[in-house]
C-alpha cells in the first residue's frame, strides 16, 4: 500500500474544503514546510489539510523522517504562527475581505482552480503541487484571474525587450486580459506598468511575503498594484525570498495565466523556468524575437526552435493564441448543451477526432484534426481549461463530461431523442 | 488523350539528352520564351527537346494559339540568334569549357540534377518546371554546387541584416558550402562578400544575362564571383531584367540550394517568394529573427509563425539543418549497401517507419518516428535529396530503391542470405 493510500487508511476520506479548519491547517501546513514541497502536496491531495495535520500532529510512521521533522516544526512554530497570522489577516472566504492582506484556500469562492493543474504534472527540480494556498493584496478578486497573459523576462532586459514587454502589457490590459508577473527589475516591471498605464488589473506574484516590496526599489509599484490589482505570495507576510522560492513562485504565475510570453531571456534565464511550467501546464507557450546579435533574445530563440511556442511579435498575435478559446468557454459555461455551435473550427475538429479512452499525443491529434502541431496544442490547452478534454502522462483524450455532451449533440443533430 | 499524349504519339519517344543536338535544341527553345513557360516545360519533358523543337516548327495543332506564336518566334528569331550565340559561346560537355561563358543543359557532365526536382512541383504564379539550360560564366563546375546553402532577403536592409548575412555566409564557406544568392543590393550582395571574403565559392543567379551587371554598382561583385565562382542565367546573354524574370530566376536559387535561409524580409518580399520555393521543393527553409520593432523583420517571422521553417541564429544551426544529411549523403553515393550505418539516428528512424506504397504526411511521419515535426521535414529533405525518399501530393514514402535496399539490408542483419 502506498504511503497516500496508508494515510487515507488511518485518516479517513473527509476531505471537506471551504471551512475556516480547512484554512486554518492549510496556513499551519504551509507554515511548516517551504513552497512546492511534492511529499506534502500529495499527502493533503490524497487525504485533505484537516486530516494531514491530524496524521502530521500523531506522527504517523507513514510519513518517515519527514513526518519528524513537520512534527517538530508543526508543534512548536507553525501552530502559534499561524494564530498569531488570523489575528491580524483575514481569510477569504466570499472575497468580501478583499480590502485587506487575506489567506485565500482551495474550495472558497475566490480560489483561482486553474491553480489545481500543477496538482497533475511532474516535478520540476523537486517542486510540484497545487499550492495549499495564497496570500492575497489588493482589490481584485483571485477567481476573476481567467483570462490572463503571463510576460516574464530577464531581469537585464534591453530598452528593446522592456519596450516590448509594456506594448504587449497594455494590448493585453486593454483588451480585458489581466497581466501576471514577478515584479522583477527588467522586462517584469515593464509588463506591469504596461498595464497599469492602461488602468488594467496586473497581479504580480512574489518569492517574498506579500507584504514586503521585493526588490526594494519596486515598493511604489507593488503598492500601485495593490491598489489595483494583486500581489500574492505563497509564503507568509514578512517573509524574504530565497533561490527556492523564486523558482516554487515561477510554477505559480505559469500556472494562474492562459498562456506565457517570454521576452528577452539569456540562455539559462530563470525565466525559461516560468515558460517550462507553462508548457508542462497545458498553457500556450510564446516568445518575442529578437537581434541574434543580442545575448538577452539567445534563450527566447533557443526556445523557439525547440518547437511546441509561438512566435509572437505583436499584441494581437498574443491574444490569438490564448485569446480565442477562453472567449468561447465563458460562453460554455452558461449553456453547456449549445457547446458545439460555440466552439470554433479548430477546437470542433479536435473534440471530433479526441477519444472517451485512448490517450493521444498532440502530433496524433495534429495529424487527425489536420491542424499544425502548435495550433493542436493551442487548442487542447483551451478544450483542458474548458474542462472538455484532459491530459495525462500518455497523452490528451476527452473528458467524461465531454464524451456525454457530444453524444447528445450528436444525437440531437441526427434528430434522434436524447 | 493529352496534349503531351498526342505530341508523344507524334514525335516518338527519342528523348536522349547529352548530344549537340539536344543542347541547340535547348537554347532555341529558351530563346523562344520567357524562361519557367509551364506548358514548354511539360512538353519537354514528354517528348524530349529535339521533338519539341520538331513538332513547333511543323506547327503541330496539339500545340494550339501558343503553338503559332511559338513557332514565328523559333523561326523569325530564335534559330539565328541561337546560331549567333553559338558562334560565340561553347556548348558545356565535361565541364572543361568552365573558362567562358558557356550553355550548360541536362544529360551533360556539368549539370546540376537537383534543378529537375522543379519538374515536380506546381506551378507558382504561373512558372514552373526544370531550366532548358543555363548559362553559366565562371570556373566552378555546376555539378559540384551539391552542399549549397541560399541565403537571400530584403534590399532594403539595416546594418544588422547584413551583418547576420555576412557571417553566416563566411560560416558556410569555410565548411565548405557553396553560397547561392541573387546579387542584389542588401542581404544577397552581404551573403556574396561573406563567402568572396572566406574565398569560398558563390553563385549569383541572375533575372538579366549572365554577362550583364545589375545591378550596374555590383559590377565588380560579380565580376569577382565570376573569378572564383559562377554566374547563372537562364536568359541569354545581353537580356535584360524583368518581373517575370526576377519571379522565374527565385526557382532557380531555391532548387540549386540544399536549404534555404531568409535574413530580413518585409511582409510581402520578394525573398519570401524564394522561400516558398524552396519549401515546395522539399528544402530545408530557414529564417533569421530581427526585432519585432523591425519591419524588415516582418516578412521573416511571418514565415516562422506559418510554421514549417526553422529559426537560425547562428551558422553552425543553418549547417545542422542541411548539413548532416548532405554529408551522408555523399557516403551514400559512394556505398549503397552501407546506407543504414551512415544514416543518422534521425534518418534512420523516418527510413524505419516510411512505408513504398501509401504516401504519410509529415506530422504522421513525426509521430511515428517519435520525432518533431520541424525534424521530421528536415530529415525527409535529406532522404528526398538522397533519392531515399520521394514526395507526391498525397505525402511521403520510400524510393523503390531504398525500400530494396532496406530489405537487404535487413536481411544481412537478421543473418538470411542476401
């Protein structure tokens, strides 16, 4: 029996979220260990945060040496912790509490699920999981964070690349699309203040506390953003940023956006990390070009001719591959039985040849759908958020949900009774 | 029964190349038309130029309206101007006339096979197929250009775009790579002088005669390229430049090149148009980003967005491209029998999967050789070139010949008896 399945065992299956003791031991939880730990993410999936510190609290022989050392660490830092925390913050629950710095957990109504994807896909340098949850500043409503655009890039980024960032920043703002970043120097800062310039919302999620302006000369930006938008962090108020948590803090702006654009990166730049995640995610995968002379556009060309990313050069190109089927799935979820008739060509030629069962890769798809690789991708990445088609390690296939659909809507073009 | 059907029961079937009369018969008929006449160009290859010249002057009604005004033209002009050309000018045989201007046609030592893979492809505004000939000034032997890279794109380029050409021209030539180009100003004179500077060999093919200068400021160019290198033509000597001319002229550099690479280009550039020919033909089509603030960049990152086409940054990526197999190809020519152990793993595994009868498209062959799409299309130009593999309208498959020679291959592995 599987170390999950020896916890569900001993713990139970109530995995009830959306309640304060919910919260409560999902902010102990993450008190306790650093971001993106993969053993703890799989255990709270497995058996829920109420039961995982219950088992984490009995030290249940389970969870080995780790189980120890969260013991120690639960028992005589993160309990008092995060009581000391509720004394001061809020936690979200209808998102009422949006004036404040705010705990916001899975199974609340502001909880962005698009977060869950990361609790699908492999590690990543040793950091995986859906987070157990966010520390939130500023008006915005985290559930509202659908459509967006994540413009990442070097921190050493060219008066080119910071000029291009801000022009495809204030594209996507205007165009209703949120923005999210790292509030890094360079091409981050410019994609934030290209959508503030718009008055449009930008979230900018940090490796520090919320609350702490990272890096220093930034702290009027990231009040301006939380007088608009969101800073959020997935480690606690006050806390500094370390290696670890930059790159835990990159899985999350790959996985809050529709899509990711990368513009000006060297080779190795952490911001290829963000754009890994996103691929990982099912997300849209883009690049800016730029000079082949310029050392800041090498990892962006590098990974262009990788294959599988877009190459964007200008606002409208963004918004046309992340944009198009985030459109149709707010129509898709008012009137699921009119689905076909919303969908557009790619993505009906894809849900006609995806199956119930047999997992494919996005090539077979491509081929079948005849569609060129990156629009097959496109488009299953859209189907997924939708969540009318659905991806596992062998391949993309329908969902339940969305085999049942279509064969009601197939049975009713063919005038058969449904 | 066809018009080419009704010219064959006519004429016979004599179509022998090679011969003296063969190569006059070519250059009356180049001097006849306007250079990629799709319809000449099927009937040559039907009945052989001698026929065709044979059964225009007798006015054969097959031939319809163009019939009439081709045969005034043979007779009024293109009979005595070939006979005037010829006084002047020698016939290519074995390549030892490389000093002077000199007629070069198929069948002979000289000519460079892959020039009839345009007798394969589609018309593209209205020019199709195979040269009759072409006029060549220069001492290198048209044959050798096997390992050529074309390099080509805007006039109107910026300092960057000719830098970019010019070095990865140098690369080229000093790994031994013949550069084919066009001799225009910008990026084709900047790809000319990168290799001239390496002395490595250049072609420069040209939409005027190949003794003409244009334009006029790259008379010492082109001379020089003469020295070392070759200027081609597939107009006579004297003729001055057209539209159509420059149209006709862009097949020839696509079709002599093993890979083509576009370095700056606005949308609608008349390089794109090279590039088109060279994906229809099987090459390897490649283009050199530029900062998307660049509207001499637009044309080339329009070309990588469509897909199909490999971003390069460097010479050592435009190498790798049509490198590899170019090389082994070579290996193979000299042992066809040691085919597979020569083979990259790439080529390998598309040899593997392609079958000798029902034709795959290109991502079927990616999937199935677990390859990317763009490798896949870079490894079956290789194969194509090679004579490996062959393309028809409904996708790819084996050559008869590498399909016996798979089989045998397989046989001496598995120990059966060859």
């Amino acid at each position: 029996m599987s170390e999950e399945g020896q916890l569900a065992a001993a713990a139970g299956t109530d995995r009830s979220t959306g309640t304060f003791e919910d919260a409560r031991a999902r902010l102990e939880l993450s008190l306790m260990t650093e971001p993106g730990d993969p053993r703890l993410a799989a255990v709270v999936e497995a058996i829920g945060a109420v039961q995982t510190r219950h088992v984490v609290l009995e030290g249940h022989c389970a969870l080995g040496d780790a189980g120890q050392r969260w013991r120690a660490r639960l028992r005589e830092h993160a309990i008092g912790r995060a009581e000391q925390l509720l004394e001061r913050h809020p936690i979200s629950t209808s998102g009422a509490e949006r004036s404040a710095l705010r705990w916001v957990c899975p199974g609340t109504a502001e909880w962005a699920v698009q977060l869950e994807d990361l609790g699908h896909v492999e590690p990543l340098q040793r950091l995986a999981g859906s987070p157990l949850g966010l520390w939130a500043r500023g008006p915005l409503h985290l559930a509202a964070v659908a459509d967006s655009v994540a413009i990442v890039g070097a921190r050493a980024a060219t008066s080119y690349g910071t000029q291009v960032a801000g022009d495809l920043a204030a594209h996507c703002a205007r165009h209703g699309f949120t923005v999210v970043s790292g509030a890094a120097f360079g091409i981050d800062a410019a994609a934030h203040r290209g959508a503030l310039a718009m008055d449009g919302p930008t979230v900018a999620v940090l490796a520090s506390g919320a609350d702490v302006a990272y890096p220093r000369a930034h702290c009027a930006m990231l009040d301006r953003i939380a007088d608009t938008g969101l800073v959020l962090s997935e480690v606690a108020p006050g806390s500094t940023p370390t290696k670890m948590r930059f790159l835990a803090r990159n899985r999350l702006i790959a996985a809050l956006s529709s899509g990711a654009v990368i513009v000006e990166a060297a080779h190795r730049s952490g911001a290829l990390n963000t754009l890994n995640w996103a691929g990982r995610l099912g997300r849209v995968t883009m690049g800016v070009p730029g000079p082949v002379t310029s050392s800041s556009s090498a990892g962006v060309h590098q990974l262009l001719r990788e294959g599988g990313s877009v190459l964007v050069t200008r606002g409208d190109e963004v918004l046309e591959a992340v944009g198009t089927i985030g459109r149709h799935t707010a129509e898709v979820r008012r009137g699921p039985e009119r689905m076909l008739d919303l969908l557009d060509n790619d993505a009906q030629a894809v849900l006609e040849v995806l199956q119930p069962r047999a997992p494919w890769g996005v090539a077979t798809v491509a081929t079948r759908a005849e569609l060129s690789v990156d629009e097959a991708l496109r488009t299953l990445s859209g189907l997924l958020v939708s969540g009318l088609a659905e991806r596992s390690d062998d391949g993309w296939r329908l969902t339940r949900s969305a085999h049942e659909q279509l064969r009601r809507s197939r049975g009713a073009r063919d005038g058969a009774p449904t």
